[in-house]
C-alpha cells in the first residue's frame, strides 16, 4: 500500500496497561504494531480474544493511550489531537452502548447533533438512517426494547451518520443470530461499496475471509501475517488440509506422516495433526492412514477441508482461534 | 439497504466542533431532565418540604421547640431558607453527575457514544458539571417558594440580587463539582452509600439549620465544619436573602466556595479521564 494513500497509520504502536495495583503489564497488549489501512478499504484484525485487536481499535479511535508508538487516522494524530481525529472516526464496540435515557430516534439525532449537525439536518438524516437499516417502525421505542441484532444495527446507524472517513467495527458480529449476523455482512459490503474505509476485528475466521479485502492475522499483540485471504490461504502451501486425531504422540505421528507422498507439511496443532496437501490429495489419504497403521498408531478420526484463515492461524501459532 | 455515495466529513476546527458537541450534550441532558422531571421534582422536594413542614409549621403550631415561639421562630424560619435551598443544591448536584455515572460506566459503558463526540475528555467532564449545576439552580428555584409559604409564621426575606446571582450559580458548579468527584471517584455500585455517608453528614453539619457564627458555643464544631463546602453555600444564600441573620465574612464565603470548585473538578476530571481512557 502506498503511503500517500492509507488513512489510517501506525508506527510502533504499544500499549502497556498498567494494573490497578500500578504495576506495568508483563506482556504488551499491543506490541509494536506498524499497520497502513487504505482509503476504501474493508480491511481486518483476526486473532483469538486476547490478540489485542480491541486495543488497537481503542488506541486509533482515542479512548486507548497507548504507551509508546503513533497513530494517524486521516491524516490526524490521534494522539496528540484526540478531539480532532474523533471528527473523523465512527465506532461501533463490543457492548451495546446505546443511551438508554434516549429513544432509538434521539440516540440518532442526538449524535448527529454532537457531530455538529442542525437540529434540521440531524433530523432528517436520523428519519433517513431509521428507514435504511430497517427501524423506521421502532423510533419511538426505548431501546430497551430492542432485540440483539436491531441494536447493533442501530448502532451501525449511528456510527456512520456523521459520515466518518474510517468506522471501525469491534466484533461486530459477536453474539448475533446467524441471520442477523448475515444482515451484518450486507451492511458492511453496501458502507464499503459506497466508498467507507472500515477497519473491523473478528475472531471468525469466516467473517475475515468473506468480509475482508486485506486481513492482519494478530496474536500476543502483533502481526503474524498481513495480506489478502487468497494470499493468506496460500501462503500455508497446500489445497487440502487433513486434520488427524489419533491416540499417542502427536509429534510421533508428525514425523510418520510428514515423510507421505503427497504431503507439504504436517504439525501438530490443538491436540490433533494437521497435514497440509498439494495435488488434490486424492490418493494421498489413503497412504496417510496406511503410514500410521503401519508405526502402530490408532487413527480415531480424519477430516478433510480446504484450507482456510484458521489454517493459517493453526499454521502461525499452533493453536486454534477460539480456545 | 439503499446504497448511497459516501462524501466524508472534512476535520473542522476543533474549537468549532468541540463548541457544538458542548451545547448538544447539555441539550441532551436537558432532554433527559425534562422526561423525567417529575421524578426531579419529586426527589427534590420531598425532604426539603418536610423538613420545613416540620420544622416551621408543625413545631410553632405545638408550641415544641426549634428557636421557641414568636420572633425566634420566625428568625428560624427566615434563616432556614437559604440553607435548604443549599442543601436541596448540593443533594442535586450529587444526584444529578454521579448518579447517571453508575450506569455510564456501568457493563455497557453507556457514555462511550458521548466519549467520542468531537471534543476533549476534559470539556466532556465539564459538561457534566455544567448540566449538574444546571440541575442544583432548578432544584433551589424549586426549594424557594416552599420555604416561604409552608411556615406557620412570617419569613422575612430581603433579596439582594447582586449577592444571589452570583452565589446560586458559583454554588451549583461547586455542588456539580462535588458530584464529578464523588462519581468518577466511587466505585460506581457504592454510589448510593454516597448519600448516607456523605450528603446526609454533611448536611446536618452544613450550617442549614444554624449559622455559623452561633457554632462559637461548640468552638472545635465551629472548626470542625469549615471542611465542609454545604457551610459555605448555606453562609452564602444567607447573606443574598435573609439580612440580619449573621454570616461570616462575604470574602471568605466567596473565596472558599470558589477554593472548593477549583479543587472538586480538578479531583473530578481527573478521575473522570480515569474513567474513561484506558
């Protein structure tokens, strides 16, 4: 990505929380991130809870001071200009933060007042957002009232209403229905398509894969591996990935089937083996189980998928993303 | 969902935006005051109204009690006045800042949305402040008829407006002061022992029921309560509506009163910024 382009930039960004007992954390939560996102751009934070993917979103849209490092966002020190730079960035976070004391339409108008609007323009832009994200019918409601995915929509409503150059997304899907969730999606290819940059943070790797134009793979507070899903999933050099559970040592397991016709790699991951293949693996699976019948090993289970963003995580850390 | 083009938002100057994210958040509190203002009014007057109730009416009339018959209970009724609205302002101005921030900074961090309004976690801070005080001038409108109608006998009051316009609104920002501190600085699920530990204390020792002056029998309780902002705010609206009630010195009145203001929102903001940046 081109510097000149990217709307949001970091440099050696670091947070350090400080316990309430004053005692800096041991580990960073975010540890040196050097990130570009460009205009336009639906790009994506992956990682298993812990990763630092929130921290990163709090530092850029200022409610997070990191400990070292810089942030921009348009352009704007997010740092040292906080107020400015929050002109310039929606949000949408984990929790409902919907004010309560309001009704859906005045948690609407009231931020498009906040933003600077007209009491005019934030009410017809309020009325406008209620009809396109379906809650036209509930503006007078308390949103107490709501169920789980209109008030994530509502919140999305309201992100976006003050036409923001970067929204960022906090696990915007975490928690909703599988309809709701899909919802979601849509809503974040028509922001995109109509020209919104979107950072998001997602623990499914599915969310990045279908969502997301460039995914940063994050654990321990770094980056493990940066690119688009495509390149992501090739990069773990195979079309098919087994994943054999069976009794004993997986690393025994590891050595017998690595040495396979057929297989690019094997290692042992989250109590199971995975085997990364090339070609198909057609006639690969049966030799597989052969060579571990053969050193004596009992294979319990196979199954076999293509590789996705999780592989590559698997392949990174070893582990899986929700553990 | 319609697709429209997006055209983004310029950064505006700050002081610009931050001025119109001000004024929205006040008006939003005033929104919030308004639907529920007749719990306002209810959980301000209550205590105040039977306070004078009993105080003024019910005591004269069965010949008990506070400043005897005739003249002293009327010197009781007219003093009474300015240290219940002060009371009624500082019980307001707790109420109104640190209440709502069990639940802003509750599980759902309700005020992250106001977090990220274009303007400074300070000026937010002083927003709060400014509703508050906002909230505790009401509350002390809303006290004052009371304690002029309810008493069984006559209260004279002298209004001295230069006095009264300048102590009811340094009094209030004070008292919203008061309530950024006690609310960023409470955990938040011990904010309603706030009100017997700390509001009802302060305000028997707050130079209510009593001026200051008269403490001199009690000389280490004389003493004791000048730690107290409520004896300062009581003194004051003293001085502004009832003359020849003694009070103590106007500069001291004004100084401490500005003293503790100066100090509560610097104790407040900084825990407010506590509160809210990680």
């Amino acid at each position: 990505m081109a510097s000149a382009e990217a709307i949001i930039r970091t440099v050696g960004l670091t947070k350090r929380y400080i316990a309430p007992n004053g005692q800096s954390a041991e580990r960073p939560a975010v540890d040196h991130l050097d990130l570009e996102v460009a205009h336009g751009e639906i790009f994506g934070l992956l990682g298993p809870n812990g990763a630092g993917k929130t921290t990163t979103i709090g530092m850029l849209t200022t409610r997070v001071i990191p400990t070292s490092g810089e942030a921009w966002v348009g352009g704007i020190d997010v740092v040292a200009n906080p107020a400015q730079a929050k002109q310039l960035i929606g949000v949408v976070t984990q929790t409902n933060t919907l004010d309560r004391s309001l009704t859906v339409y005045e948690n609407l108008f009231f931020h498009g007042r906040y933003f600077g609007m007209s009491s005019k323009e934030s009410k017809s832009a309020s009325l406008r957002l209620l009809e396109q994200f379906h809650l036209a019918d509930r503006a007078g409601a308390e949103v107490f009232a709501l169920s789980g995915g209109m008030a994530q929509r509502l919140m999305v409503a309201r992100s976006i209403m003050h036409r923001p150059a970067v929204l960022f997304l906090d696990e915007p899907t975490a928690g909703l229905d599988p309809q709701s969730r899909l919802s979601m999606w849509e809503a974040v290819h028509e922001l995109n398509a109509a020209g919104q940059t979107i950072l998001l943070t997602t623990h499914y790797m599915e969310e990045a894969d279908q969502l997301c134009q460039r995914v940063a793979i994050m654990d321990h507070g770094q980056i493990l591996a940066l690119d688009t899903p495509v390149e992501l999933k090739r990069s773990v050099d195979a079309d098919t990935v087994v994943t054999v559970h069976a009794s004993g040592d997986p690393e025994a397991l590891v050595t017998v089937l690595t040495g396979v016709e057929g297989v690019s790699s094997a290692s042992a991951a989250a109590g199971a083996v995975m085997v990364n293949l090339r070609g198909g693996g057609r006639g690969t699976l049966p030799r597989l189980l052969m060579a571990a019948e053969a050193a004596g090993i009992d294979v319990d289970d196979v199954s076999i998928a293509e590789p996705t963003l999780e592989t590559v995580f698997i392949s990174l850390t070893g582990k899986e993303l929700r553990d | 969902m319609a697709t429209t083009t997006i055209t983004l938002t310029e950064a505006k100057p700050t002081t610009q935006a931050a001025r119109a994210a001000f004024i929205a958040l006040l008006l939003r509190d005033l929104t919030v005051l308004r639907k529920e203002l007749g719990m306002f009014l209810a959980r301000t007057i209550i205590q105040p109204l039977l306070l004078i109730f009993v105080f003024t009416y019910v005591f004269p009339k069965i010949g008990q009690g506070v400043g005897g018959g005739g003249a002293a209970a009327e010197g009781f009724s007219t003093l009474l006045v300015g240290g219940v609205i002060a009371s009624a302002m500082i019980f307001q101005g707790i109420q109104a800042v640190a209440l709502p921030m069990v639940q802003d900074f509750g599980f759902t961090r309700e005020i992250e949305d106001r977090v990220l309004a274009p303007l400074s976690v300070n000026a937010l801070a002083l927003e709060k402040v400014a509703a508050g005080a906002i909230q505790a001038i009401l509350a002390g409108i809303a006290v004052f008829p009371m304690a002029l109608v309810v008493p069984a006998n006559s209260v004279h009051l002298t209004v001295r407006p230069l006095y009264l316009l300048t102590i009811l609104p340094l009094g209030a920002v004070m008292c919203a002061s008061l309530g950024l501190t006690v609310g960023t600085r409470v955990e938040p699920r011990q904010v309603s022992l706030v009100f017997s530990l700390l509001v009802i204390p302060m305000t028997f020792l707050g130079c209510v029921y009593y001026p200051w002056s008269t403490l001199s029998k009690i000389a280490w309780l004389k003493w004791a309560v000048v730690v107290n902002p409520l004896v300062y705010l009581s003194e004051g609206l003293r001085l502004a509506l009832a003359k020849g009630v003694p009070h103590m010195p106007v500069v001291a009145i004004y100084v401490v009163i500005l003293a503790f203001t100066v100090a509560l929102l610097r104790i407040g903001i900084a825990g407010f910024r506590k509160r809210v940046l990680a």
